[in-house]
C-alpha cells in the first residue's frame, strides 16, 4: 500500500462508528466511510467538530454545522499547490488528499520527459490531477460531464497562480468525446482517469463501470502518441481489484507499447497511530518505471 504521509494540511485524527474524524487545514469534520466498521474510536480523543455528515435512511445525507467557522469555501494546500474545499451534498469536500501520491508521479513524469506533454484527464472532478499537471508546464485537456465540477477546477488552477498555462476545460460526456478525438485524430502522452462506479453524462448519458471500462480504455490507447509517458486508471469502487484494472491495462496499453505496469491500493495515516485507512486503487502502465 502507498501511504500518504507529506500531505501536512491534512489529518485523520480518528476512526469510529462508521466514520472519520479529519482535521482540513484547521477545519474539523467528521463524515461517514464505509472502511470504518469498528465502533470504539482509536485513539480516545474528545473534541467537537465544525461540521458533521450525517445520511438519511431515505438516501443522501446532510451537513450539520457546530459554529461559525466554515465558511462557504476554504483552501488547503500541499506543496506549492493550493484547492479550494467546499461542503458538498454528498459528504464530499471537492478532494481526495490520497490523490497526492498520484499527484507526485504526474509531475515528476512531466517534468523528466523534458519535452512538451499534452495530458489528457478524463472524469477529472475538481481537477487535483490537471493542477499538478499545469504546474509542470504540461498542455492538459480537462473533461468532465458537471459544470460545477468544471468551474471548481478553474477555481483551484487560479487559486494555484496557474491560470496563465494552457488548459482546455470541456464539459462533456468522456465516451462521447474520446470518440470525437480519435475521429480528429488527437494525440496524448499522458492520460488519467478516474471513473465512477455509476455516473451520468452531460446529456444523461449512463455510465457503469463494469460495463465501460474496458471499452473506454480500449478507445483511449488510440490516442496514446507515438512516445507515450503514462495511462493511469484510478478507482474507488468497491469490489473492484486492481488485478482487473491490470489486466484491463494489459489488453490494451501493453498490447501496443512496451512499458511497465504497476498497481495497489493508497492509504492514509490515523495521525499518532499505526492504523492505515484504505483510500482506493489504482494501476497505471508506464514507459519507464517509477520507483518511489
């Protein structure tokens, strides 16, 4: 497992009762996760939140706050790269600090290629992944079915002092436009995905990941350029191994590029303690290895 230990602005200070307890930049939530499954807390700690999740029986869930302290929207930072955190509907906060490992490799394979890279970013939610790749001068194309989601992420490239680097934000089905740029005959050295169990497109179009996956791969690795950098597949859905995120990989990517592949899952810390909280998986094929 890779575990997330640099992300300073972010803890998890406790795991109980089907939840955790986080601390975002001096903000305090607690939200439900389903990896939590024990009831005693680990640490003992007493203190009070800003803000609570709590779900309903009729689906979803709500916020609750304790005080005054959360604004509509606050920042948090990892390196030189700064996000904007919001109170979304669905316990989320708008983003997944274990994403910071995937973060590290997208610069370091942008900035040893030496070259100009065009990354392609599919599903790419608030756009963790496009900023890192920004900050390395990389030409990123950026797509997502939400416009909210889609102007978040231009919230968090200007909030990083990246508004200048060339991005091209679309809001679109990722189906329907990875068809569009094979027919135009575009190309990609790096493309990253991160695909939800279940999702509609901008015009309703169902997405289901055990269905579309492989197809969706399939048509991304035609446009892989000629020197590709990087394919990373990144999922949280359950039941999901990442034997079959590799073997999706090898079908397709390995069956066209020589390279390397590499999965596991990614974990985050219970600060003062040695329990890992489990946060996902990924696999990604690679041209040259990275060794972390």
């Amino acid at each position: 497992m890779k575990v997330i230990k640099d992300f300073d602005e972010y803890q998890i200070l406790d795991l109980s009762d089907g939840n955790k307890y986080e601390n975002w930049n001096n903000i305090r939530l607690v939200r439900p996760d389903p990896e939590v499954i024990w009831n005693d807390k680990l640490l003992n700690s007493k203190w009070e939140p800003d803000a609570f999740y709590t779900r309903s029986n009729k689906g979803g869930g709500a916020w609750t706050k304790n005080n005054n302290r959360i604004k509509d929207s606050w920042q948090i930072h990892y390196k030189d790269l700064t996000f904007n955190l919001k109170l979304m509907g669905f316990k989320h906060t708008g983003l997944f600090p274990e994403q910071s490992y995937n973060w590290n490799i997208i610069r370091k394979k942008i900035k040893e290629a030496n070259r100009e890279v065009k990354v392609l970013n599919l599903f790419a939610y608030t756009g963790g992944a496009t900023v890192a790749a920004l900050s390395e001068h990389a030409i990123v194309t950026h797509v997502d079915s939400s416009r909210g989601m889609v102007d978040w992420a231009k919230e968090n490239v200007k909030s990083s002092g990246l508004e200048n680097e060339e991005c091209h934000f679309l809001v679109d089905d990722v189906v329907k436009f990875v068809e569009r740029e094979i027919r135009r005959g575009h190309k990609y050295d790096i493309i990253l995905m991160d695909p939800p169990s279940f999702g509609r497109g901008a015009n309703k179009e169902v997405w289901n990941i055990e269905n579309d996956l492989y197809d969706l791969v399939k048509k991304c690795s035609e446009l892989l350029s000629d020197d590709p950098i990087m394919f990373l597949i990144n999922s949280y859905t359950t039941g999901l191994s990442q034997t079959v995120l590799v073997n999706i990989l090898k079908l397709t990517v390995e069956n066209k590029y020589q390279g390397y592949i590499t999965s596991d899952e990614i974990g985050l810390p219970v600060k003062d303690s040695d329990i890992i909280l489990p946060c996902g998986i990924f696999a990604r094929w690679e041209s040259t290895k990275y060794e972390d």
